[in-house]
C-alpha cells in the first residue's frame, strides 16, 4: 500500500468541530482504499498552541507539517486571542504559509448547486451562473512588507504596512493562474485585479502580468479590473467574472470572502495553497511526486456559532477533496467527495432540502451533515 501522511491541525473555535467530519471522511477513503492508506496525526496551531507553548505554531508543528505530503487546517483566531497583543494565531498562519513558500491561494467559487441558490445573497438570476476561481497571491503584498507602529507603546501615533511586489512573485503566481484556466476546455479566461490608477505596486502587477501571459500563454484571454469596480461588479453581474481571477494578496483575502456567499454561504467553500501549479498526476504512477499544500476552508473560527455543533463542515470537506487531488494524485477519490457531498446538498427525499446546517437556513448539526456525507460516500467507493 503507499502511505501518505497527513498532517491536522483543527485550530481554534469552529475548527476542531469541521476539521472533525472532514476526518472521517479521509478515515473512510484509507480504510476502503486497496492500495492507498492516509496517515492522519493531528498538532497543535493557533490560539490553543498559544495557550499551551506560546507560540502560534510551535517548532514541532512547523517540522511536522514539513514532513508532511499535506496539511488539512480548520481555522484560527478568536476573541480570546487580542489582537493588540504581541503574540497572535493569525501569526501562525501567516508563518506557516511563508515557511512552505506557499504562494499561490486556490479558492474555486463554482461549487454551485441550483438546490443552493434560494439561499444566495443574491438574486437568483443573478447569482446562476457563477463559476469564479480566485488566484490569490499568499506569501507577498501588505501581508508581508515592513510594518511598523511609530511612536512610544502604548501611544501610538502613526503606524504604516508596505505593499511590495518584485517582477518575479508577479510572474510565479501569474503562471499558476495560466495553467489553471488552461486546464479547463476551453481555457477560461484571466481577470488580472490591480489598483493601478493608484498603486505602484499594482503597476507592476499589471506590467508583468500582460507580459507573462503575451510571451508564455498567448492563447489566453486577459483583461484588467480595478478592485473597486471589480468589486461591484462581483455583486451586481458576478457572471462577467467567470473564470479565473488573479489577483495580490489582501485583494484576494477581501474579494475571496465576497465571492464565497455567491453560492450560498462562506461554510461551503475550500481553498488549497500551493508552492507551485496544481498537478493531477495519478499517484500510482512510478514518478508521481506529492506536492506539499495547505488545505483549509475559507472561513474563520466563527466564535459567533462555535461549540454549538451547528458549523457547516463542508468547505472542510471540500479541502479533503482538494487535498487528495492536488497533494496525494488522487483524483478518483477527491471526486467521490465531491459528488457525495452534492448528493447530500441536493437530496429532498425528506420533501425539501432538509440537509442542511443553519448557515444554509436548515436545522441539521454539523455531524449529521458529516453522517450523511459519509454514508453516500461508502456507496460511491
Ligand atoms: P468568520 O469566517 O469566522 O465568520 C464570518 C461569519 O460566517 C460568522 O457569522 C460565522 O458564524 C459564519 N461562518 C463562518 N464559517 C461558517 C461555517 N462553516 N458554518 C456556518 N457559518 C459559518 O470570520 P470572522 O468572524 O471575521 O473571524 C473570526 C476569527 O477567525 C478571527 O480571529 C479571524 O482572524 C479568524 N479567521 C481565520 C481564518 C483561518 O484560519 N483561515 C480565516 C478567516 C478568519
Ligand atoms: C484567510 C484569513 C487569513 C488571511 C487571516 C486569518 C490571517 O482571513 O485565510 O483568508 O487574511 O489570509
Ligand atoms: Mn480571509
């Protein structure tokens, strides 16, 4: 059997509660599996790692998630953790992703379910349709350029972040969003999101963007927005956004959350970081090579719902699935996700679509959700 090993890290607030459907899931797949088996091990991160070592992301967390083939993630952060303090969990995260070379964000908005859209913010005519992938620059921007609070603690008085981008981030992520709307037939189209008219930075983002994709990937069609056009845009006719956006990192942060509700709640969506291109070579193959990647859903820790046990886990899910197709080469099963997880959005054998977390108007806990994930799952392997 090959082996992979996983790392989990629940994290904070609702975190543990997902992370804990999406758990079984890939419990389900290793113990069903002829040839595959998932080593799952589980650390400390976030806010509880504070509170136990004081550190977001203690050293063994780090060594363990570098050993890893991948890292499926809840979430952290929370009101317990201030955050005027000096140590912080969203710190954790932010080294986690930088320490990997995490640069490129992968949140696919087109997750769409018609059985979804009466719960979209949006107008039905409106929101179907929409088939967004966000390309999100992780490890550069505002996120990571000096920072500083001018003045004598606790007064404050100026405080300043830089946004910086050199040619070659720009290049690196631009690539990623080529191959991924090359990887659709036909190829999608590349929405480039900048400030242009304002930024220096997003001058040179939109400078190296024509040009990476006029010399590598002429075959494309790109066109520019300004963020805040863009971002009417995405709730007035977020249709003319189909395709792949890419974008620098606190843009995508913002405009990843607006697209999330599109297809009906924040709960529903997954993201993947990755230190390079997606690939979809099939683990089996004698030079398969896994791709390390984080795997987290988009949302927070939701200290507004946590502990009820009423999260939807299936943006976690979803990132088990992306997990095992990006990370392990296991497309088939990352699929069998996908569609088990529809099947249960879609089911109105009950007369309606009772299954359904309170996020998406319904009464069901989060581990029914997962229950019933699991129970269509084991018909489809
Ligand atoms: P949030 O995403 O945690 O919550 C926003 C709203 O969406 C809340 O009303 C919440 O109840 C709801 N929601 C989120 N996920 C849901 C789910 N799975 N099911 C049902 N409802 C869900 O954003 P926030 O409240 O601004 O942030 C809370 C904390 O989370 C902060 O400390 C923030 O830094 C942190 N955060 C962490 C991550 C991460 O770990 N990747 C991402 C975003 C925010
Ligand atoms: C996200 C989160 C993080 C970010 C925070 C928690 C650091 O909002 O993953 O979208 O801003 O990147
Ligand atoms: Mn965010």
């Amino acid at each position: 059997k090959k082996s992979f090993r996983i790392v989990v890290l629940p994290g904070d607030g609702i975190g543990p509660e997902v992370i804990a459907e999406a758990v079984r899931v890939l419990e389900v797949i290793s113990a069903t599996s002829p040839d595959i088996e998932l080593k799952l091990e589980s650390h400390l991160f976030g806010g509880c790692a504070i509170d136990e070592t004081g550190q977001p992301l203690p050293d063994s967390t780090l060594q363990a998630c570098k050993e890893a083939d991948a890292i499926l993630m809840g979430s952290v952060g929370g009101p317990k953790w201030d955050v005027n303090s000096k140590v912080r969990p969203e710190q954790g995260l932010l080294g986690l992703r930088k320490a990997l070379g995490l640069y490129a964000n992968i949140r696919p908005a087109n997750f769409a379910s018609d059985a979804l859209l009466a719960y979209s913010p949006l107008k039905t005519h409106v929101a179907q349709g929409v088939d967004i992938i966000v390309i999100r620059e992780l490890i550069g921007g505002a996120y990571f350029g000096e920072r500083k609070e001018l003045g004598v603690a606790p007064k404050e008085d100026t405080a300043y972040d830089t946004m910086i981008y050199s040619v070659a981030e720009v290049q690196r992520i631009t690539r990623v969003a080529a191959q991924i709307a090359l990887s659709a037939n036909p190829p999608l189209p590349v929405h480039s999101i900048d400030k242009a008219n304002v930024l220096a930075s997003s001058r040179l983002w939109r400078k190296v963007v024509i040009e990476t994709l006029q010399t590598e990937y002429p075959q494309l069609k790109l066109d520019h927005m300004l963020v805040d056009s863009a971002s009417m845009v995405m709730v007035a006719s977020p249709r003319k956004l189909n395709g792949v956006i890419v974008t620098e990192n606190l843009f995508g942060d913002i405009l990843s959350d607006e697209v999330s509700v599109i297809p009906g709640s924040l709960g529903l969506l997954p993201s993947a970081s990755l230190a390079g291109a997606p690939s979809v070579a099939d683990a089996l193959s004698p030079n398969f090579k896994p791709t390390p990647g984080l795997y987290e859903p988009i949302h927070g820790s939701a200290p507004d719902i946590a502990g009820q046990g009423i999260a939807n886990p299936i943006g976690t899910i979803l990132s088990a699935a992306m997990l095992l197709r990006y990370s392990l080469g296991l497309d088939r099963y990352a699929q069998a996700i996908e569609n088990a997880v529809r099947k249960v959005l879609d089911d109105k054998s009950q007369g309606g679509f009772e299954l359904r977390t309170a996020d998406l108007g319904g009464k069901v806990k989060t581990t029914e959700i997962g229950d019933k994930i699991v129970e269509v799952l084991k018909g489809l392997l």
